[in-house]
C-alpha cells in the first residue's frame, strides 16, 4: 500500500480517529480513544510512539470495535495503523 509515514500525533488524527468516527461518529470515537488513553497513560495531545501502538492494539481490541468491524478487519485495522507511523 505504502504511502506517507507519519507522526504519532498525526498518525492519531488523521488514520485512527477518522476510521472510528466512520463507524461510530464523533462522540463514540472520543468516549473509545479518552477511556483507553485514560487507562494506558496516554496523552492524545502528544503520544510518543510506543503510546501510539498501544492505544491503536487497545482501540482494536474493544469490544465494540470488533463487534463492529470483526475480529480479523479490528486485527487488521490495528497492523494498518501501526504502519502509519514514521520509522
């Protein structure tokens, strides 16, 4: 696929956050990333990396997103979005 690396920060806004809010709209999409930022110690202002990866493996591990999408596309999704990022 390939494409731009980015970010963690903007890998946040502009991989992660618009692929939620496709399936669950704005308010769900900032309930999910606060609950699991919250939980991990993240700051979703500026994530460093590691933050990153795990807030995108929390993210595609909630329940709601793998009834939502299944197990094997929230799988999926989670490698996609660690992808993103600028090595």
């Amino acid at each position: 696929m390939g494409g731009m690396h980015v970010d963690a920060k903007t890998a946040l806004d502009t991989k992660i956050r618009p692929k939620l809010e496709e399936s669950f709209g704005t308010g769900m999409t900032d309930a999910i990333l606060s609950a699991y930022a919250q939980q991990l110690g993240v700051s979703l202002n500026l994530p460093t990396r590691d933050q990153y990866v795990q807030l995108a493996e929390a993210v595609a591990s909630d329940t709601r997103v793998r009834e939502m999408w299944g197990f094997s596309k929230a799988k999926f999704q989670a490698l996609a979005w660690k992808g993103a990022l600028r090595n």
